[in-house]
C-alpha cells in the first residue's frame, strides 16, 4: 500500500514590502507571547532559487477600523522578543523542521 505524501495544504499568504512589491510566504505558525500574537513566515522561492530557509517573524496587529477584519503585520526590530518567538516556534515544531543553530 502507497501512502500519498503531496497533501501540501495551501497556506501561502502575499504581503506587500516598503515598495509595495507583493512577497509570497508560507504562514508556518502563530505564536503567542506576552498578551501579542506573532506569525512565523517562509518566504516562497521561485523554482531553481537557492533557498536559505530562513523565517520572518511579524507583529500581528489589528486595523482600528471597526468594518474590517483585515490584520496587518508589522516588523519586530526587539531582538530579544524576535529570539523569544523562535524558540518557541522550534520547540513547537522540533519534530518537523531541522533546525541550523548558528553561532
């Protein structure tokens, strides 16, 4: 019996960076820290593109527009907070990924 390993579940999501360039990512996880959410993020390559497999880690915040469901995401300049969201993203997912310490 085969068992059938391309059900890839579709979590790409496009966000547009300072220039206003659409840049696909694949939403990895949410995280939770300190009463904020933070979303961890695979930026997409094209085909033959060297792939570093490094995360983008953003901010979650909510539009103040009451009408809107929309989220915006908004970089993390916090060092210590970026390195908080990633350790718990690796122990979260330390089965799935192999994760490169780099010292």
């Amino acid at each position: 019996m085969e068992e059938n390993f391309d059900e890839e579940i579709d979590n790409i999501v496009t966000l547009n960076d300072e220039e206003g360039n659409e840049v696909k990512f694949e939403f990895l996880d949410l995280v939770e820290l300190d009463d904020e959410e933070y979303v961890v993020l695979l930026p997409v390559t094209e085909e033959g593109e060297e792939d570093e497999g490094e995360v983008v880690i953003l901010k979650v915040e909510d539009n103040d527009d009451e009408d809107s469901d929309e989220e915006s995401y908004v970089g993390v300049e916090d060092e210590e907070i970026l390195n908080k969201v990633f350790q718990i993203f690796k122990e979260k997912f330390k089965d799935e990924f192999d994760f490169i310490d780099e010292e």
